[in-house]
C-alpha cells in the first residue's frame, strides 16, 4: 500500500496529466484544417501566446537544468540569466510583431515556410525548406530527448521511480495529447503550465529563503545564500569559473550568448509571434512573457543557491534534482508536489511543441512540395494526417535516442540543441527582416555554416574554453555577408 506523500504526489500528478489527455481529446475535435493544427488558425490571444511561448522556451531547463546548475557553479550563472532575458526582451520587443505581421502577410504555416515565401523569388527557396526542415528535424528530436531526461529525474525524485521509466511515462503522455489536438492542445494547456511554473519559480525561493533562515543549527549546510556561497569555497563566489585574464571573458561570453538563440533562433517560439491575433495582441503578450522571463530566471538560481544552502556542495547524487528536492523540503506536502507537477509540466510544454513543429515542418516543406512536383495537391484531411503520423514518429525516435546515445545531464542537451538551431536561424532570422539586400541563396549559406560550425565545435575539445553558442554564430554571419555580396541582383528566378 502506498505511503500517505506518495498517494498524495500520485494522486495529484495523475489528476493532472488525465487533464492534459482530456483537453487534448476535446480540442482534437476542433481542428480542422493545418493551420488549424500548425498555428491555431493564427488568431491566438497575446497573454495566451506570451504564456505558451514562456513555458514552451523554458522547459525542463528553467526548472530542472539551470538551478541545477546554478547549485553546482554559483554565482557564474547569474551571466546565462541576464543573457536569456535581455534575449527575451528583446526578441518580444523587436521581432515578435515583425514576424506577426510578415506570417499574416505571406500566409506562413511554419517558421521555414515564412523564410521560403519570404525569399520565394529566390532560385534558391525549395534549398531554403529544405534545409531548414532537415536542422529543425534533427535538432529538435535532441530536444524532446532532453525533456524525457527531465521527466525521468522528476518522477524519481517524486516516485523513486527508475529514470527509464520515468522517460517512457513522460512520453506516454506527451504523444497521445500532441497528435490529437496539435498546437491548439499545445498553446492552452501550455498556460495553465506557464502558471504553475511561474508560481514554482518565484514561491519556492522566497519560502526557501525564510526556511534556511529559521532551521535548526545543523539542520542545513547554511543559513543564509551568502553564507552557503561563502563556506562552499571561491569557485562558488566568482563569476567566471575561477579563470582570470582571457579566459575568463571567454567563459563569460560563453554564457552570455543563450542571448543569441532568442533572436529569431528557436521556431518553436517564433511560432508562438506568427499565431498571434493582432498588434494590439502582440502588446499585452509583450507585457506578459517580459515579466515572466525576469521572476522566472531570478527565481531558477535562487532555488539552485537556496538548495546549495540546505544540502551543501555536491551532496545530491544529481546536481539537477536540486529543484524538486527543494520544493518537496520546504514547501508543505500538497504545494510542495504542485511545484514538482511544474517541472513536469514544462517538459511536457516544450516537448510537445517540438513534436507539433516538427511534424508541421515536415509536412509543409518536404512532403507538400514532392506531391506539388508530382501534380498533386494534399487535401485538408491528407495534410492532418500526414503531420499527426510525423508527431508519432519523432517522438517515439526522441523515445529510443536517449538508450542509443545516452545523456544524462538535460542542460548539456539543451546547450547542445539551442546552439545548434539558434545560431544558424537567429542569424537568418534577423537578417531577412532587416537587411533587406540580404538573399534566398545567402539564406541557404547562413543555416548551413551556422549549423555545421555549431556542431563540428560542440565535439571538439575547444568547445570546453569557449562555447559554441558563441563560436558557431560566426560562420553564419560570414555567410551571410559574403553570399549576399555575391548573390544580389543575380539570385532571383527570370520570369517570361
């Protein structure tokens, strides 16, 4: 018979998750067409919006991977955090009405769809869908692998669950709700999870502070954040690993380019702008994940340095247990389980949105476009089908990736993946809606040196003195200076 806590975890968590199920079930029955299940027929509500792209961007990284890592390094984080925001702040600010307004315009289903009509006169815009098909594809089954990973951590903090089948619980979820109700599903259940998430991210540290404050002596590593970081030794305290001179700016701008994938970089959050009503929509959605983005970084390092004050250094047998294992500490048993439901929430929120940005991706740019050479057209019917049988599948590839390749840290798969997709799309982002010299063919160069320079220095030994997420956006911007230079005035297809 199980224990009264675990009951009770048990019985919260499935009454959630059987929500989810059920919503999906009856927004299922709504959709009709592909823009229906890609963008929600494009007339979302900005708050809607602003609290779905918020949990979506967040994932299992907000809540499981950075206090985590937070817990393990200290002070360093606080460059990832001010990275993340400015990006964000700056990605609602000037470019999410932008890419509003060009979806309405060119009638975009998917983020790479915008990019080929964007750049439709170019003799290069099938290569451009193509491409970027292939780098969302990949990247994003990394991705979703990162959010099982989560999800199996999270459920054996709760269950003591072995993390194989906390991975394939996780997935038993996501998939069913996904392929009924596509992004319509996503984006509201997605709101009820920004919600408890920000709740998580700001309630939990504030309670956590009072807690080590009044413990009994002996009781926790510290009584205070300042002490903990004190006792725990200086490479708590410093703000760059402990390196001086060069190295120490290269570690610095290490972490602060996550900034860099915000800019136009992740389409399963550029998405969330193209899906957006109207201006006026965009404003309050604006307001909304701005204010989200400040309290829920703030608040994902205190709980890494409140659990560093409770445990001390290395004291969790996983650095990234520390939010659920803080949660479950000091908050009281009911609360406490409801802020673990808010990790398992955004790795639900992010995977699921993988899923449906893939299989649309999938289905507008490579499947479309072949049945269009061989004269045939998809109809409504076919196109759903075709994108609910490519959610299917990548999730059940994101299934087995983590027994064929294992991981076992989710923020190295988070790196990995946002470096991979943000550096070589922020930068084609970016330049398509502001350069306007910029060309199909440059933009075809951009997304492939970013995405193979980002990958060929993720393996190298380089990458452990500067990261990727900096290095690999170099080569994007070189090609996409140079191929424009080279390209403009003779890239766009003759017509008679």
């Amino acid at each position: 018979m199980l224990e009264g806590n675990v009951a009770l975890r048990l019985g919260i968590l499935l009454a959630y998750l059987l929500f989810l199920v059920g919503f999906g079930i009856k927004q299922g029955l709504k959709v009709k067409t592909e823009t229906d299940y890609n963008m929600g027929g494009r007339d979302i509500p900005g708050w809607v919006a602003a609290l779905s792209e918020r949990a979506t961007g967040e994932s299992a990284w907000c809540l499981v991977g950075f206090p985590g890592f937070a817990y393990a390094s200290g002070l360093v984080t606080v460059w990832t955090a001010i990275g993340l925001s400015l990006g964000n702040v700056i990605a609602w600010s000037a470019i999410a009405n932008k890419m509003r307004a060009e979806a309405d315009q060119y009638d975009a289903q998917t983020y790479v769809d915008w990019i080929a009509k964007r750049h439709g006169k170019s003799k290069s815009a099938h290569a451009a869908r193509l491409i970027g098909a292939f780098i969302i594809i990949f990247m994003f089954t990394f991705y979703v692998e990162a959010q099982l990973l989560g999800g199996g951590k999270t459920l054996n903090v709760m269950f003591g669950l072995n993390p194989t089948t906390g991975i394939l619980l996780t997935m038993a979820v996501i998939i069913p709700y996904s392929v009924l109700g596509g992004f319509g599903s996503v984006v509201y259940t997605d709101c009820v999870q920004s919600i408890i998430m920000i709740f998580t991210l700001i309630v939990t540290p504030i309670v956590g502070v009072f807690y080590i404050a009044n413990a009994p002596d002996g009781a926790v590593f510290a009584h205070s954040i300042g002490q903990a970081l004190a006792t725990a030794g200086p490479e708590y305290q410093g703000m760059a690993y402990g390196l001086k001179g060069i190295l120490a700016g290269f570690a610095i701008a290490s972490e602060f380019a996550w900034i860099i994938a915000y800019l136009g970089g992740c389409p399963h959050l550029t998405v969330r702008f193209m899906s957006v009503r109207n201006e006026k929509e965009w404003k309050m959605g604006r307001n909304v994940a701005i204010a989200w983005t400040i309290c829920g970084y703030t608040g994902a390092v205190v709980i890494g340095l409140v659990g560093l004050a409770i445990f001390g250094p290395g004291q969790l047998a996983d650095a990234e247990m520390v939010m659920p294992s803080v949660a479950l500490t000091v908050m009281p048993p009911v609360i406490g389980v409801i802020c673990v439901v808010g990790a398992i929430a955004a790795m639900i929120s992010t995977a699921d949105s993988m899923l449906i940005v893939t299989s649309s991706e999938f289905c507008e740019n490579i499947v479309k476009p072949t049945m269009e050479k061989k004269g045939r057209k998809l109809t409504d019917k076919e196109e759903l089908r075709i994108s609910r049988m490519t959610t299917v599948a990548v999730g059940l590839l994101a299934t087995v990736l983590p027994f064929v390749l294992p991981a076992t840290m989710v923020n190295t798969v988070v790196s990995f993946a946002w470096a991979g997709m943000g550096n070589p799309f922020a930068v084609t982002t970016c330049c398509t809606l502001f350069w306007k010299k910029y060309t199909g063919k440059a933009a075809c160069w951009t997304m492939v040196c970013g995405f193979l320079g980002t990958v060929l220095w993720q393996i190298s030994p380089w990458n452990s003195i500067i990261n990727a997420r900096l290095v690999g956006v170099i080569p994007a911007i070189l090609a996409a200076i140079i191929v424009t230079n080279l390209t403009q005035g003779t890239d766009e297809v003759e017509t008679a």
